[in-house]
C-alpha cells in the first residue's frame, strides 16, 4: 500500500506558511456575494487557494485539484482516481470578514477517490487537526477520541451536546427544513447546540469529543472531506443524513460518536433538495 506520509507533512507545512502570509496577515474588506447574503467571497480566499496550489504543483506535478475558489471561478468539479487534493482555503469566510475567531484552512488528499488523509488547520486557534487512513486522528500532536457516546438511545440523546450549521441558504423550503430540524432535535433533552461558523472545525468537534454529533446540509465536499477522515480515526463515525454511506459529494453529512447516535439523527431531521457536487 502506498504510504502518503510525505504529502502530509507537506500539506500540513503548507496549510501553516499559508495561514502566517495569508489569512492571519491580512483585515479583508473587500467582499464579494456567491449564492447567498451568507456565502462570501474575498481576494484573500482566492489568494490563499492559489498559494496552497502552487505550492503543491510545484512539488507534485501529476497531482490533481478541487479548490472551493477555482469551482467557483467556473473548473469542473471532478473526482477521478489520481491523487487529488480538495481544497477550502478559508472555511468560515463570514467570520474570516467579521472578525469572528473560527477560520480554518481544510486539506483533504483523496487516491482512487478514497480520502488517505484530512488537515484542517484552525488559524486563529493556532490548532492543527490532521488524520492518516489507519493511523488515528492528532490535534497538535495529541491522538484524539470521540466521546464514544453508546447505548440506550434514549440515554445518549439526552446527553448529547450536538453542533449544527450555519443558515446558508435563505431559500423558503431551505430555511424552513433547517430550523424545523433544530426544533425536532430540541425535543430530545440535549444539553446543548452549538455552531462555530466552520463546518471543518465544527465537524472536528467532534473528534475531540467535546460535541456528540454535527450534522449538515448542504455544505460542500472542500468544508467536510478533510473533517471526515479525522472524525473516523478519531474513533467516530460519518453518514449520509438520510442513514447510507458517507459521500462527500452528496452534500449531506451526519458526524458522531457513534453509529447509535448518527442513526437517531438520521431518523430525526430531513433534508432539503441541493444538486449533488458532482453534477453539472
Ligand atoms: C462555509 C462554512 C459554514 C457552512 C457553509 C460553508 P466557507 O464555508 O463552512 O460553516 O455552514 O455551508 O459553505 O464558504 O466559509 O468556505
């Protein structure tokens, strides 16, 4: 099996020197409008995307890439078996502008459309979440476990601590499926609902097992394949919401720690319609 250890130490090498002259060097004002009032553009965005991929260029020529900007700048959006890296060069680019401080850079490396390894780097934190197929999830060097929440259902939802997502969309049937979801989750005790503003540090709150469960809809596969990979290696588990496999293109994710908890998720919320990533 190919050992990918060396593109990950350069990815997480790269995501660090583009975090110092990139997103922490700069007081972005300069904002541009994607799909929605909360889908923001800025020129750091695409500055740091073109730094990070370069940078690999430079060192991996045959390599292949999805970055958040270069999509939105009108690429096709691929996955095929060569060695790609799925790029988010600010997940969190409303707090990014706002000052709020929970932005990170998310790496996902993918061979044979696997992912082998995931980095998110949460900049302002200074905190680096990293994962290797096989080889456990880290946050600064440290391994990292899910909470491992198990057993009686009932028990486990009532203790649930659980992160949800941003409002993105602001379409009728999108907004009323989001916010009727967190009024179905809120009738299961939980201790609490949280969103950072970053699915990729969201979702790895949950490798760090200080939330029991994220969910989200619509997002893309740059904000969670990185994310992924390290919630499974830290011992969780990532569906579908609607209770199949995990698909990073399919822009639905259950994240948790464990498949007990996930599948209570899936029973609970629905999900609006979105076109999948792939698809033109
Ligand atoms: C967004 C953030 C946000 C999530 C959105 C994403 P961006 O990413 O991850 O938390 O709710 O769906 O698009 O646009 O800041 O890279």
């Amino acid at each position: 099996m190919a050992d990918w250890t060396d593109c990950l130490n350069f990815g997480i090498s790269i995501a660090k020197q583009a975090s110092e002259v990139g997103v922490m060097a700069t007081n972005e004002n300069a904002v541009k409008l994607k799909s929605s009032p909360a889908d923001l553009v800025t020129e750091t965005d695409q500055r740091v995307e073109k730094i990070l991929i370069s940078a690999i260029r430079n060192r991996y020529p045959q390599h292949r890439f999805i970055g958040e900007e270069s999509v939105a700048a009108g690429e096709h959006l691929e996955l095929t078996d060569s060695p790609t890296w799925i790029i988010d060069p600010i997940d969190g680019t409303v707090n990014f502008v706002h000052r709020f401080p929970f932005v990170a850079i998310s790496i996902a490396f993918t061979v044979n459309r696997q992912t082998q390894f995931g980095i998110v780097y949460s900049c302002v934190e200074d905190k680096l979440f990293y994962a290797q197929r096989g080889g456990g999830a880290f946050l600064n060097g440290e391994p990292l476990h899910a909470s491992g929440q198990q057993g009686d259902i009932t028990r486990v939802t009532s203790h649930m601590c659980y992160i949800t997502h941003d409002i993105m969309s602001r379409d009728d049937v999108a907004l009323s499926t989001m916010t009727s979801n967190i009024r179905r989750l809120l009738q299961f005790p939980v201790h609490g609902v949280r969103a950072l503003g970053t699915a990729a540090v969201d979702m790895c709150q949950v490798a760090t097992g200080g939330a029991d469960a994220y969910y989200h809809i619509g997002m893309h596969c740059w904000d969670i394949a990185a994310s992924a990979i390290i919630v499974q290696e830290a011992g969780g588990v990532v569906m579908d919401t609607d209770g199949s496999e995990f698909d990073m293109m399919s822009r639905r994710v259950i994240a948790a720690s464990s498949a007990a908890v996930a599948d209570r998720i899936a029973q609970v919320i629905q999900a609006f319609p979105c076109c999948r990533d792939d698809e033109d």
